[in-house]
C-alpha cells in the first residue's frame, strides 16, 4: 500500500506484558511496518507528542495508573489523528462503551489470533490514511 510520507512510525504497540508486546511488534514489523513498542503509557504519550502515527495497538491494563483507553483519550487530546485498536481480556460492558465513545477502531478480546491482529491493523492502518488524505 501507500506509506505516508510524515509518518516515521506506522504503528505504535502499548503492553505492559514485555513478551506479548516483543512477540507483537515483531509480528507487525515482519509485515513491513515500522513499528514502536512502550511498555509504560508515559513513554508512549511522550513520544507520541513529537511522532505522528497512523495505528496505536494498546492494551487496557498497562499495571499503572492510566489504562489503554486513559492513553487514547489523551493522545486525541493532544491532536493525534491516529485509529487506535484495543486489545483487552477486560469484558466490562463500562469499557466497551467508553471505547465506542472514543471512537477505537476497534476492540479485540485477548487471546488475540495473530492473523486476525493483522487483518484489523490493515484495515486501521486504511482507514488512518483515509482520514489524513
């Protein structure tokens, strides 16, 4: 497909789980996408303030204060026009709805098949590019 030019990084994986979140990246990485873990929702904030990008892939417990979709919340506030895909064993009907909310592409339940993970950033990664064209 098209890479957007302004975009140093397509996708930027959030876990707090360091081998999910390796296994992840490297999944996406061998697809051709320039990827970018954190394992902490500060790091993922900070660099997301000087880097656009097209894709998050977050997890909702991230074993701090902020969860994935207090991170979301805060990367739209800042401007970001990114699709954020969710992946979470968390099933409240409270976080799904503040999802829907934030507008998440979309919300996966953990344990996410791989090929299935790809399809759906694929589709996010269009859809970005749709709404920066």
């Amino acid at each position: 497909g098209e890479k957007m030019s302004d975009h140093k990084v397509d996708i930027v994986i959030l876990d707090d789980d360091v081998d999910l979140l390796t296994s992840v990246a490297e999944l996406l990485a061998d697809c051709g996408c320039k990827v970018k873990g954190f394992s902490d929702p500060e790091s993922a904030v900070e660099f997301a303030v000087d880097q656009q990008f097209a894709v998050g892939v977050f997890d909702f417990r991230l074993g701090s204060v902020k969860n994935g979709l207090d991170v979301v919340e805060t990367l739209q506030s800042m401007g970001s026009k990114a699709e954020f895909v969710m992946v979470t064993a968390d099933v409240e009907r409270s976080t799904q709805m503040r999802a829907m909310g934030l507008k998440v592409f979309d919300y996966m339940r953990k344990p996410v098949q791989p090929e299935e993970l790809l399809m759906t950033v694929e589709r996010a990664i269009q859809q970005a590019q749709l709404k920066a064209a």
